[in-house]
C-alpha cells in the first residue's frame, strides 16, 4: 500500500497508539481461532487485519488498548490522521471540518433519513439519540423534519462545543463505552428512535454498545444504524482487506454478521438495504424482547467468499503493478534510444 511522500513523517504522532498492542477474541462470537488478512493499514501503519473462522467477522488483532482509542477521538489525533490519509500537508487544522457546507451537507443527510426511516416513528416532543453524534448536522436534520427532542454523545471536545453553540444542545461528551451509571439511568427508555451511523466499527466492543443503545430505547423503539459491507467494497473495487483497513476501523462487517449481532442483541431488522454506491448498509431495527427467538447463519461460506475476494484481489493489484512496470521501462528504453547517439 503506497503513501505520499513525507505522509509517514507528518503521522509520527500515531507512534504511541500503535505500542503494546493487545490480542483479542472475536467479539462477536468469543471465538480466538482466526486468519491473518493483511499486515498494513491506511497511512502504512503496521497492524493486522484478520478473519473470525467461525462468525466470519473481519478486524484489528492485536488492536491498541481501549484508553489509547478513547484518547485518539478525545485528543483531536482522530480528525488530524484523516486530514493526512486524505491529502493534506498537515493534520494540525482540523477546523475545516467545521465548515457551514459540511454541516449542512450532514444536516441535509439526517432530514433524509427522517423521511426515510423515521417518519412514522418520530412525531413532536419524542426524544431521538445520536450515539456519535460527530459535529451534529444529522440530528439537526432529523430534528428540523420531525419535531423532535435530540440528544447525543461524541468523545470529541471540539464536536460537543459546537453542537452546544450551533444548535443549542450540551451533549454528553464521551464516548459510548465511556458513558456512566448515572447517564445511563436518565436515558433509560427515554428513546422512541436512536441511530449509530459508521460508529460500531470505531468503537471496542460493538455488542456491548448495541446493548447501550437497547437500554437508552423505550420499549418497541427503533434503532437506526450505518456500516459498510466489507464484502461489496472488495468484490466492486477489486480490493483486498489490507487496502481497505483503517486504525480508527477496528471492525469490518457484511450484511449476514450484522444481522446476526443485532439479532443477538434483541433487535429484529425491519428494513435492510444499501446507500446508492451498494456498499454502505443501512438498517432499521426495532427493540424486542429477550425471549424472542435468536437467528444463526452458516459463516463458512463466507469465510471462503472473503478469503477468496482478498488472494483475488491482490492477484488483480499485482498485475496492475507489473503492467505499470512495463509501460515505464518500455519508455524509458525509448527516451534512452532518442538520447544516444546515432
């Protein structure tokens, strides 16, 4: 996986996430037996990426330890190791993100998935919680459609200050893990809808924070969550888990793990499809009872499935390389001819 020059000096302050990490199982399934996928990460930083044999879910292993991830979204690091995997010069602006057209943009984005997903759910005065919430353009939008009473989390500082100025709400600045006792006992089934959109592969235990969004929802209400399908990214850009890895990615899922996971959190799906592009998932789930019945799937087929799309994958990008590599010596043997001397 190929950097910009001068990218790995201009992300040396990622060194202290990537000391003493640790080994985990599948949080998933619990399982420890595992296949290496990949060794590098977006940025070129070393960390591994590996397949659960049993559920098929993809992830970080060994992963920094839990304070260092609550450390790089609290710090600022998070929104400055973007900014330089995305191009920039430098990670230290990280104002840009607070642009009136992203906000609106994200804004613009929530008022859609209100008349999507929500607009037979959410009416007046109901209470709807961002888990995530980022800058807060997405709940502002749902509230602006709906009527609705918003609250939220977000780790970042910077991101709680703006929600507070912007629309006049002080969010609860911490992550969802980081969430305490007495914040749960408020929240407790005070929400008919609440959403996760791309948080539960940032966060370190995704069933242990499904189990907070269940306990933060009223009895029957909806939760509304984003991820991206690892499998449709691999098999329409023909890329391996390596060239889609992340640190701030610590999960990779498709669409029969995800289903599995709400299931087995006491969430039954109620609508399941994709955003235009067919990669990112989007999933309406309502809050059931316990005692419904929990569904299984078969993983082995996907675990081939997977494991076949990443050895195919780097067998595509190899050949693009060698091809590459041909068309630049083919020239330079022409522009050395028309140098020489007849």
């Amino acid at each position: 996986m190929a950097y910009f020059k001068g990218q790995k000096r201009r992300l040396s302050f990622m060194e202290k996430y990537m000391t003493g990490l640790r080994p985990v199982d599948c949080p998933v399934c619990g399982s420890g037996k595992s296949t290496v996928l990949g060794a590098r990460s977006r940025g070129g930083l070393s960390i591994n990426s590996v397949l659960c044999a049993n559920c098929s879910l993809v992830y970080l292993n060994p992963k920094p330890l839990p304070e260092k991830y609550h450390e790089f979204y609290a710090s600022g690091d998070y929104r400055r190791f973007l900014n330089i995997v995305k191009g920039a010069k430098t990670g230290d602006d990280i104002n840009n993100f607070f642009t009136e057209k992203k906000f609106i943009d994200r804004k613009e984005y929530g008022a859609q998935i209100a008349r999507k997903y929500f607009s037979n759910i959410l009416v007046k005065d109901d209470l709807y919680f961002d888990f995530g919430c980022d800058s807060g353009g997405i709940m502002a939008g749902v509230r602006d459609e709906t009527g609705c009473r918003i609250m939220g989390n977000e780790p970042s500082r910077l991101c709680a200050d703006f929600i507070r100025e912007r629309l006049g709400v002080r969010i609860l600045c911490c992550g969802m893990e980081g969430m305490c006792d007495s914040d749960k006992e408020i929240y407790k089934g005070k929400a008919k809808a609440a959403s996760l959109i791309g948080v539960l592969e940032h966060v370190n235990d995704p069933i242990a924070c499904l189990n907070i969004a269940y306990g933060v929802l009223s009895d029957g209400g909806f939760l509304y969550v984003e991820s991206l399908d690892i499998l449709k990214r691999m098999e329409r850009n023909k890329e391996s888990v390596e060239d889609a890895a992340t640190i701030d990615h610590q999960y990779y899922f498709h669409e029969d793990v995800y289903k599995y996971m709400l299931r087995s959190c006491n969430f039954e799906v109620k609508r399941f499809d994709y955003d235009e592009k067919g990669k990112i998932m989007r999933v309406l789930a309502q809050k059931v009872g316990p005692e419904s019945p929990k569904n299984r799937f078969e993983a082995a087929e996907i675990v081939d499935r997977i494991s076949r799309l990443n050895s195919e994958a780097a067998r595509y990008q190899a050949g693009i390389f060698r091809r590459a590599g041909k068309k630049a010596a083919q020239a330079a043997r022409k522009v050395l001819k028309w140098k020489s001397p007849s």
